[in-house]
C-alpha cells in the first residue's frame, strides 16, 4: 500500500468512528444542531418577523421575512457545529486517546481528518432538516437545481472551514469548558454581527464597517441571493475565499498544535 | 517465567543519558536503561519520579532532550515509525474509546493497524476471549467494572501483536482482585514471549512480577539489579515498638541491642529476620513491666527501597 492509500484508509476509519460517535449521540446532536437552530427560525419569524419584516423594505425584495430569515438560520446551523466539533477533539487529547494513537503507526491528521469530515457531514444532515421545517413554516425560494447545487457547495465549503478551525481551537484548550467558550463568538457573536438577522446598512456605522467586511456576510449574502433568485453579484467569490483562507490558516494553525503538543 | 533459560543475547530497549527538563523542573536527569528480549522489567519509584516520563520518551511521545535510545533495534530519533509498528503503549489513564462497545474498540485498533479482515475477526474474537470481556464486549466501557476497563485497555494494547509492551502503572486504582487479575495477565504475556517494560509505585508488584527492577529517584536510576538482589541490600523487616513514655522507652532499648530508636515518637525499631521466632525472643526480652503501647510488624515496602538507596524517604511518605 502507498503512503495515501494508508493515510486515506486510516481517515476513513477515524471518520467512520466520529460517524459512530454521532449515532451514539443523536438525541444530544439532535437538540445542538437541528432544535435550536429551529426556535430561532420559529422566534425570528413569529416574533419579530413582523416588525422587522416591515422594517426591511427593499432589502425584503417584495418577499416575506422568512425568505430573508432562512439562508440567515442556515448559517447558522453550520456555525452551531463549531462548539460540538471543538468538544470532540479537546475529549480527545485530553483523553488518553491521542497519546494511543500516537504510539501506533496511524496517519498523522487522519485523527483530524475524521473530526473534520465528521463534521461537515452533521452539518449537512442538520441543515437539510432545518431547510424542510422551513419549508413548513412559509419559506419559499426561487432557486433553480444549480442555485441548490451551489447552496450546498457554499454550505460544504464554510462546513469544512469552519470545522479546521474549530478542530485548531479544540487542539489547543486545555478543557471541554475551553473549548466550548472558545467557538461561542463563532457560534453566536458573529452571526449576529452580520446580514443574519437584518441588513448590514442598517447597522450603526462602526458596527455596519465590521459586519459588511466579516466573514459571515458574504456567505450569508450568497445564500440569499441563490434562494430567492436575486443577482449574486460577485458576493460568492468574497464568500468561497473567506472559506479557503480560514480552511488554509486554520488547517496549518492545526498542524503547528499538534506538532507543538507533541513536545 | 523460567529465568535461567533465558539467555539475553538480544537487547529490545536500550537508552544512554535520558535528559528531559520542563522548564526549570528537571524530570530525567541521565537515565541508562538496557532492557533483552522477553525481559520483564520494572521502573520501580514514586510519583514524580520520572516513571511514565520515561515511557513516553521510549514510546516515542516526547522526545528527550539529551541522549540516544533505541527500540527493538530502532533509533528512536530516526525510525519513530519502524518503533511503533513493533511496541504496544497502555498508558497510565485509560485510552479506551467510551462511545464505542468493547469490540469496536478492539476493531478500530484492528483496522488502525491495517490488519486483514479475517485476521481483523479472529484476533478480536480471540482477544475478547483471553480477557474474559466476551460477556461485555457489546457494551460501551462506561458500564465495566476497573478491571474490565483495564484488560480492555491492555487488549487494544495487543491487537497488533506487539514485541514490546509499555505498561505505566497497570494497577493502580485497582481493587486487590483485580490487580490478582491484571498480574496474571502480564505473567501470561511474558510467558508467551513478549518484553515488558512496566511501572510500578509498589516493591510488591515489582518483586511479583519483574526480572529486573530499576529503582527511580528524581530522575534517576538510583539501583538496578533482580528483586533479590534489591532486596538484600534492603534492611530487613522489622518489629516496631511505641511506648507510653520515655522510661519505658530507654528501658526497652536498653534491653533489645541494635534497635533504632525515634525519642520523639517514642518509637523503637528492632530487626525482625526470623519471624514469629524472633517476635517471641522480643516479647520475652522485654519482660512484663515494660509498658508497650503498641506493636507493629514492618515488612519492606518502597519506602525502605529509598531509604536504603538514596538515604531520604520518598516523597509521598516523608510528607
């Protein structure tokens, strides 16, 4: 067997093992990834979609709030999957896991290769069933089979950003607790700190300068603008960029701890 | 094992001038260590000795920062990959995965090391067997009792047929049957040929177990040889007296030579050497005025190893 044959072999162990993992944790991911995500769909919508509906005038492009609201709560179920993923791989250096592995002949990063993998395919299984129950609930998009394809394309490629990220943060907390304070800016600060909820321009300045310039937005932005059938603009290159720059820094940002904790 | 047909032609580990310091805290100060093939041999020392540092080292998880050492033939610094492939690592907290079943674990080792499918089965069928997990081995380990955690850390350890065994610590925390368990476990093991480089806090489990015992004090190996020739230059067991006062106490002392006596404790420490025998001879020399508040029989344990190698007590017990 060549050097990739093994290395792939001994990832798609270590992935079948986190999707094991997951199995045994679905009630728990369940609430984490799908509940959660759905009570703020139901509270934005019911809630404050009235006013902030209202509020929305062109940005609304003659549509419902939900129509805004949704590609908003999709991101942030991708987002949601950065404590989970972080939690993993801090129980697993903490634990006497990695020192195992370690002192067997396994793949360097095939470890890290399963959490990342791992995660992208939860994120995608909780963004589908948040998708359907907003399509009960009054979404309804205007995008063509390609629009949907690059949905998910765009969905898949801040799914593995953000997850090489949090597999870095979750390699250098030294606790659970660590890890899991450590993604709640990524999880819940910065969503809100962008077009999310309600259009950047309608932010104060200083914040309006950050939300427009952060991350989030161009994602966000992209997928509005694929499932409601507006212009896309070159908002999706802005978003597939910031994708492989914090996939690229995160991956060696990773790369570097692992090294490191091995000293 | 039989010891005189062993002929330690073959070294499995063999280390110079182990150095490794975090910091200003110096963990490995110069260990030598050479260790044949099928050899059981023990690190015999506290906590904080420098134990499972050197497992690590040798199990190619930290590199020390001086000093050469190579496994089963394998120079640690150059050919880490070609070691792991022939040691097995149970380290001192358990590395068993608590989501997955017994038999998962055992095959997520399997086909970690690429092991063929039907080789895959028969060793885990094999190994859930020898460690009498067959009963649990559909159940996640956070339902076993110590020792069945512990035989299925030990069994991952063995799924690739390791030549050399690292344990740091196999009993500890366990229960007295458990650890009867584990001891025959690791006799099984060396019968069948492996080599074993285990640690222990305990005189007991070294003497029970090992060929060879190396005694480590701060980070170094402060006596090395077999348990009996440690143990003879151990002071024997001893009969120790407390009284209630210092008259009975100089009385006592003046009455049983070549005893060592504590004023502040009101202690005194008489060699014990023949047993009962001896413990009467004691009695009777004392007579019946002396009041003796209390009597203890003293057998050797690690401390008397650090007494009697370094000249201070160990750490946990001098506190």
């Amino acid at each position: 067997m060549s050097a990739l044959t093994i290395a792939a072999q001994d990832s798609a162990t270590m992935l079948g093992r986190e999707i094991k993992h997951s199995v045994r944790l679905l009630r728990l991911l369940i609430v984490s990834a799908i509940l959660v995500p759905v009570v703020m769909l139901l509270l934005f919508d019911y809630i404050l979609g009235g006013t902030i509906g209202h509020g929305l005038g062109d940005a609304a492009r003659g549509a419902p709030y939900v129509d805004f609201l949704v590609p908003g709560i999709l991101m942030m179920v991708v987002a949601g999957s950065c404590g989970p993923t972080a939690i993993n791989v801090t129980l697993d250096m903490t634990g006497g896991f990695v020192d195992r592995i370690r002192t067997m002949a396994v793949t360097r990063g095939a470890l890290l290769a399963g959490h990342v993998g791992g995660s992208v395919i939860r994120t995608l299984v909780a963004t589908t069933a948040v998708a359907g129950v907003a399509l009960l609930v009054g979404f309804r998009p205007k995008a063509s089979v390609v629009d949907w394809l690059a949905v998910v394309g765009i969905v898949v490629a801040f799914s593995f950003a953000l997850a090489w990220l949090s597999a870095a943060i979750g390699l250098v907390a030294k606790s659970v607790a660590g890890a899991n304070g450590s993604t709640l800016p990524l999880s819940f600060l910065l969503p809100f700190l962008s077009s999310t909820f309600v259009p950047v321009d309608s932010m104060p300045a200083g914040v309006r300068w950050f939300a427009a310039n952060q991350p989030f937005t161009p994602v966000v932005d992209s997928l509005r603008a694929l499932l409601s059938g507006a212009p896309l603009g070159n908002t999706a290159y802005l978003a597939v960029a910031w994708c492989a720059v914090i996939a690229l820094v995160s991956y060696l940002w990773a790369q570097a701890a692992l090294r490191r904790g091995t000293e | 094992m039989n010891a005189s047909t062993k002929h330690e032609t073959r070294t499995s580990v063999s280390a110079s001038g182990l150095r490794k310091a975090y910091g200003e805290k110096v963990v490995l100060d110069g260990v030598d260590l050479s260790i044949g093939e099928g050899e059981v041999f023990a690190l015999l020392g506290p906590n904080g000795a420098g134990k499972t540092t050197t497992v690590k080292v040798l199990s190619t998880l930290i590199p020390a920062d001086a000093g050469t050492a190579s496994v089963m033939g394998h120079d640690l610094r150059g050919e880490a990959g070609a070691v792991r492939a022939v040691i097995g690592v149970t380290g001192q907290f358990l590395a068993v995965d608590n989501l997955l079943t017994g038999q998962e674990n055992l095959v997520l080792m399997g086909r970690l090391l690429h092991l063929a499918a039907t080789e895959l089965r028969a060793r885990t069928a094999q190994l859930l067997q020898v460690f009498d997990l067959v009963d649990v081995a559909g159940r996640t380990p956070t339902t076993y009792s110590g020792g069945e955690k512990r035989r299925l850390d030990i069994a991952m350890t063995l799924m690739g047929r390791p030549k050399l065994i690292f344990l740091d610590e196999p009993t500890t925390g366990l229960d007295p049957r458990s650890r009867q368990t584990m001891w025959q476990v690791i006799r099984d093991l060396a019968a069948g040929g492996v080599t074993i480089l285990l640690t222990t806090q305990y005189l007991e489990e070294a003497d029970q177990l090992a060929d060879r015992i190396a005694v480590l004090d701060h980070g170094r190996i402060v006596a090395e040889g077999t348990p009996e020739e440690l143990k003879r230059r151990i002071p024997g067991a001893h009969i120790r007296l407390r009284f209630a006062d210092a008259a009975s106490l100089d009385e006592a002392a003046r009455a049983l030579h070549g005893s060592t006596r504590d004023d502040a404790e009101l202690v005194l420490r008489v060699p014990n050497e023949g047993g009962i025998r001896s413990l009467r001879d004691v009695l009777a020399r004392l007579g019946d005025d002396v009041a003796v508040e209390d009597l203890s029989i003293h057998t050797p344990d690690l401390d008397d190893v650090f007494f009697a190698m370094t000249g201070t007590a160990s750490k946990e017990k001098s506190q």
